[in-house]
C-alpha cells in the first residue's frame, strides 16, 4: 500500500504535496480514524482527495493510504430489506454498534458476513463458464431469488464445486480455471466499482411500458420500462408521495430507492413507511424487494455525490440477474448541490448558477445507465431511473432542471396549485411530456385495445382546448362562450377530476389497470360526442347538465371495482337514455 501525508484540509477536500504514486478514482484512507476517500485531481504538485465521511479534527500530518482499487460496492445477498448510506455501510449494523449517528472511520463490512445462506449449485466439474453466467442461486428474500453471477471479465473451466448447502457470502463455491490456468474462486458476493457501467450483451429497444396504476402517467405520458423520468417540483409538490406510489405500485421486480440530500425527519418517514407497507404484488412487505440508500443534508457531502451511483450499481446488479428493477433517486438537485460545493472547494470556474461546468456530463452519465438490456447470462433485465427534481421557488429554468429535460424522455412537471388544491398526482397535464408515446403505441394496441392511443389523443386534444379556452374565460369570463366551447370545459373539468385526479387511499382507485383507465376515457368521450349532437340540436347546455350526468362519470372511479368493468355498460345505457331524452323533446 502507497501511504503519503494530509498536507491541507477544505471541509471535504484534502490535498496532498509531491508525487504520491496514487492513481485517479483510486479509493484510499484518510487520518488516523481511516475515513474512506477518492482521488479526484492529481498532478506533480499535489493530488487531490474527496473524503466521504466528515473530517472534524483531521490534521495535516495525519496519513494517507491507497487501497490500489476503486470506491466498489459490495454485490451479494443481503442487499435486498437493507438501508445504506451513500457509501453503502449498513445503517442498522452500525445503529447497533454505535447508535444514532455515524463514528468517523466506521469499518462495517456492507452484507452480513457470517450469515449462511441455502445454496443451490447450478454447475458441475468440467462445465466451461463465460462472464455474466448464473453458478448459484439462494432465495434472498420470500420474493427474490438471488442469482450468483461469473463476475464480468472472467471465465473458464470448473474445477470444483461444493455440495449444495449453507454458505456465507465469502465462501468459495466454484473454482474456475481461466484461460491462463490460473484459479479463481467464485463466491456469492463480488465487489464492483460504482462509477463504472456493468456490461451487457446488448442494449434493446425500449418498447414496454412501466405500468404505474396511476392514470396521468399510463395514459397521459408512459414511461417505457428501461426508461427515464424527471420529477420536477416545489416544495409540497408532492415529488417524494409521488415516488412512494410508484415504488408501491409499478410492475418493477426490485426497487431501489435513494434518499440524496433530503431532510433527516423526511427519510425517517420513507424508512418507517417502507417498512410497513404491504406489497400488493406479493402479499408480503415492500421492503422483501427492496433496498434503500439514505444520505440525509446533514451527512457529509461528497457521501451524497457519491449515493446516486452507488444506487444505480446496485440496481444494474439486479438488472443482470434477469430482473426489472426501478431507481428512485429523490432529489437529483440535492446531488448537483453536492457537486456545486465540491467544485467550489476546488476552486474550479464556476459556470451558471454557481454549478461547475461539467454538471450536464453529470448528469447524463447516471441517466445513460438506464435501458432495456440482453445481460451476459442471455436474460432480459432493465433499469428505469425517476429522478426527482427540486427547483428552488419552483423555476423550471434553472440549470438542474433544464439539463436534466436534455436527458431524459419524461418528463411529469408536478405544479403546486395542483397540489394545494388537493389534486393528486400533481402533474401538469399542459407542461408534462414523454417521448416514449410512439415506442409504445404497438404495445397498447396489441395488449389493451387498438384504440388506446387514439383515445389517448382525444382525451389530450380537449384538454388543450381546455387550456385555450380559459385565457378567454380569464379576460371576458364564461358566459358570453358558445354552448359547444362550454361543453368542451365540462369534458375537461370530466377528464381533470373524474380521469386524472387519484385518490392514493381509496381501494379501488389507488391503482387502476389499464383496461378500467381505456374504458374511462371511453365513457367520457362517448358522453362528450352525445351531447355535442344534443348541443348541435339547439338544447341548451344548462340542461345537459342538469340530467346529473357529468357527476356520475366523476364518481365512476370509486363507484366501479377494478375487477367489475361490465358495470361500464350501465353508463352507456344511462347517457343514451338521458340525451336521447332531450333530442326527442327538441323534435
């Protein structure tokens, strides 16, 4: 090991003078308490160093020792029902080691080591193995299997297995003769650097859809699984109740959610309420596929730069295994901050807003790690990535947010008078966009209806007539409209409340298939082209309105059970009775 000393010390940089023979990205100890560190800067003067844990009462003088390797992170069983923080240490080992907060220089080992886990060899003596290829499996959790994996870079002939049985994560199960002859020894947990994409064997088209249950994101603007997302809001938007929906209730295998930057009480909560919720998929806890990554404002800084990537690494470890696994990352501008601060420790030129000018690179290098892949063992996995997004004072021009619309292809813009008029999800229908629209159309039509996307654009175009006609109705108000422009903003009003707005707490309506979301645009458009014809006949819209249709189709998310939709059939019969009604009293 190469060992040097701390020469100056700026919050979380330190420096060191002279040649030191480390290498960039090189992990390395700092201190006489060990605290974990990168390098980040090297020339002949002097090399750079961030520590990710807090330097309180480091000295110059102090050493500092290379470890040869890369900042990894530990892949193995045991990821799954885990909380970490950035640099992936256990947060409950060490809550028991030394209760509330952090010591500097804490040495946990990220999985349990001396737990035994059941495991099933899935080779034999003589097999040749590639890179990527599945050696064992163990059952994780009651809902996951974990599948042990050739590390990437390494293959051979097998030499020798171990019987079926209980191993730790470092026991060697498998050894491998490589093409040099020399052994290696393959065992449940392999270690991977976090900054560095694992590979694949080919990247697929993103042709799916990651169905949420939530209408304004499956029917508005899906998301394809493999897929990115931006979640961009003020404060009380409703961004983390957001993500919490779509970790309970999207068809991902595995969830992986970061806490990056946020309030101490705030991820308290999500921990709390992860680990009560129940996980509608399985019967079973939430947290059975789940890992949690919390690196609350109050912990070190570079540890937050640090989390997104060590989240990500995690989910594409699970991505290789065959998996689908979605990322939260809540928020992506807590993060940009964290690198904000950094750079300006660096005292590198600050670019707009005081972020340093490569944060669009940034950026796009934790996005780019999404897709829909072929992994090395020949399965289908993917990773999609729900980046929440904090503008301050809610300015979506600000530089976080507009470099993060360059990378991503959805973008649900959550707006605070939604919010506080207690329209859940608070997504903007006018601002939001996904470009994913004409990927998935195939698969709408093939597994829900040929007319989804049509309805789709029906239900779309009234409400952008909507919006047009409001800065009409804001200037001279609406009576002086037209009956059919009237009717218009009743269809809309039909869309917004009875389609769009979603009761998180009501059992029928906290998740909805898609089939119930096709037949809901349906109804509304079919009661919209009635009474057009009514309108068209002279009747006044004031009395279209009194036949209590327009809150019969509001109401028709609780009063029909997902698993009921024949009751459908009575609206259709109701409108028909009611409108025709009124055309054979204009005859």
């Amino acid at each position: 090991m190469k060992e040097s000393a701390v020469w100056s010390i700026n919050g979380p940089v330190v420096t060191i003078k002279g040649a030191t023979g480390l290498q960039m990205m090189e992990m390395v100890y700092v201190g006489k308490k060990r605290l974990i560190g990168e390098v980040i800067n090297i020339s002949d003067a002097r090399t750079t160093i961030q520590v990710y844990e807090p330097t309180t009462g480091l000295a110059p003088g102090e050493p500092v020792i290379g470890t040869d390797g890369p900042l990894c992170a530990t892949l193995g069983p045991g990821i799954l029902r885990n909380i970490f923080d950035g640099i992936q240490r256990p947060l409950k080992e060490i809550s028991l080691q030394s209760g509330a907060f952090i010591p500097e220089g804490s040495d946990v080992p990220s999985l349990d080591m001396e737990k035994k886990w059941q495991v099933k060899l899935s080779v034999q003596k003589g097999d040749q193995l590639s890179e990527g290829q599945i050696f064992a499996v163990t059952q994780e959790t009651p809902v996951i299997e974990h599948r042990a994996m050739v590390p990437p870079g390494l293959s051979g002939e097998v030499v020798s297995v171990v019987p079926e049985g209980e191993y730790t994560v470092n026991d060697a199960l498998v050894v491998l003769k490589d093409k040099n002859g020399k052994e290696q020894e393959l065992r449940l947990a392999q270690k991977w650097p976090i900054k560095v994409r694992r590979p694949v064997a080919e990247r697929l088209p993103v042709d799916r859809p990651l169905i949420t249950g939530q209408r304004v994101i499956d029917t508005l603007f899906p998301m394809a699984k493999g897929g990115t997302a931006a979640v961009p809001g003020g404060f009380g938007a409703g961004k983390t109740m957001t993500q919490h929906q779509l970790a309970k209730w999207s068809d991902a295998d595995i969830i992986i959610y970061i806490g990056c930057g946020e309030r101490g009480n705030e991820m308290t909560q999500v921990l709390q309420e992860f680990s009560e919720l129940a996980d509608p998929k399985t019967g079973s806890l939430l947290t059975d596929r789940t890992a949690l990554i919390a690196n609350t404002s109050n912990m070190p800084v570079a540890a937050r730069e640090a989390s997104v990537y060590t989240g990500i690494t995690l989910a594409e470890y699970y991505r290789d295994m065959g998996y689908h696994v979605a990322v939260m990352a809540d928020s992506t501008s807590r993060w940009a901050e964290a690198l904000r601060e950094i750079s300006g420790r660096l005292e590198e030129m600050p670019a707009e807003e005081g972020y340093p000018a490569y944060l669009p690179s940034r950026i796009s290098q934790f996005y780019e790690r999404a897709g829909y892949m072929k992994t090395l063992c020949g399965k289908e996995g993917s990773v999609s990535i729900i980046g929440a997004v904090s503008p301050q004072g809610a300015d979506f021009s600000e530089p976080v947010t507009q470099n993060t619309k360059r990378f991503v292809r959805c973008f649900w813009a959550l707006d605070k008078a939604l919010a506080y008029a207690r329209h859940y999800p608070a997504i903007n229908w006018n601002t939001s966009y996904s470009e994913y629209l004409d990927d998935l159309a195939p698969w709408y039509a093939e597994h829900i209806s040929p007319d989804f996307m049509q309805r789709r654009r029906e239900i779309s175009s009234l409400l952008l007539e909507e919006n047009k006609l409001m800065e009409i109705v804001k200037l001279i108000g609406s009576d002086v409209l037209p009956d059919d422009q009237k009717l218009i903003l009743e269809a809309a009003r039909i869309i917004r409340v009875g389609l769009l707005q979603q009761n998180a707490y009501h059992q029928e309506d906290t998740y909805v298939p898609l089939p119930k979301q096709l037949k809901m645009m349906e109804v509304i458009l079919y009661f919209y082209e009635k009474a057009k014809q009514a309108v068209a006949r002279n009747i006044p819209i004031s009395e279209i309105l009194e036949q209590g249709l327009s809150d019969r189709l509001v109401k028709m998310k609780y009063d029909i059970p997902n698993a009921n939709l024949e009751l459908f059939d009575d609206y259709y019969k109701e409108i028909d009775r009611k409108i025709n009604s009124l055309l054979e009293r204009a005859i």
